[in-house]
C-alpha cells in the first residue's frame, strides 16, 4: 500500500489492527493475513477528546464520549476526504494482498 502521495500516516499495528492518520485524523482498519480489511468510522480529535462525524436534520456534528458539537463544514469536508482517501489505499493492499 502506497500512502506517501496521501499524507496519511501508519501510527501503530497489532496483531489485528492497524491504526491511521492523517492530521487529526484517526481510522482503524482491520488486519487480515491478505493485508487490510474493514476500515472503522474514521475519528476527528478535538480539544475534548476523539469524536465521530454524526448528521442530524442535515446537521453535521461531532459527538464523542459526554460531549456533542456542531461540525464545520471543513471538518465534515475534512472526515470524507480522509475516509475516501484510506478507502481507495485499503482497496488497493486488498488487490495487491500486502500490508501497509
């Protein structure tokens, strides 16, 4: 898997997954012997701790453990482009079978 043009980073690896980021943001990703598979909602750390991007009424916000805020749009734009990217590099360890 080629991440360097994406700036995404491989933080850490256990036996079943991997970790990922790019910014302040974070995905797991499962590990399987052919590479990646399933990839986890990626996370957006804030001053108050990891959140996920959640959408109510057509409402972006970002909610994690006690707390919920209204998203920006570039957080939003942030959270699709990071998930799309890792997205399209997992497709592609899965169909060359390597690991990052």
């Amino acid at each position: 898997m080629d991440l360097g043009a994406t700036g995404i980073q491989l933080l850490s690896e256990t036996p079943t997954y991997y970790l990922f980021a790019r910014d302040n943001l974070v995905a797991l990703v499962e590990r399987t012997p052919g590479g990646c598979g399933s990839i986890g909602g990626t996370g957006i750390l804030t001053e108050r701790g990891l959140a996920y991007l959640v959408w109510r009424d057509g409402q972006a916000f970002l909610a994690g453990k006690g707390f919920e805020q209204p998203a920006s749009p570039e957080q939003a734009a942030a959270v699709r482009t990071f998930s799309a990217d890792l997205k399209a590099a997992v497709a592609g360890s899965e169909a060359g079978g390597t690991s990052p």
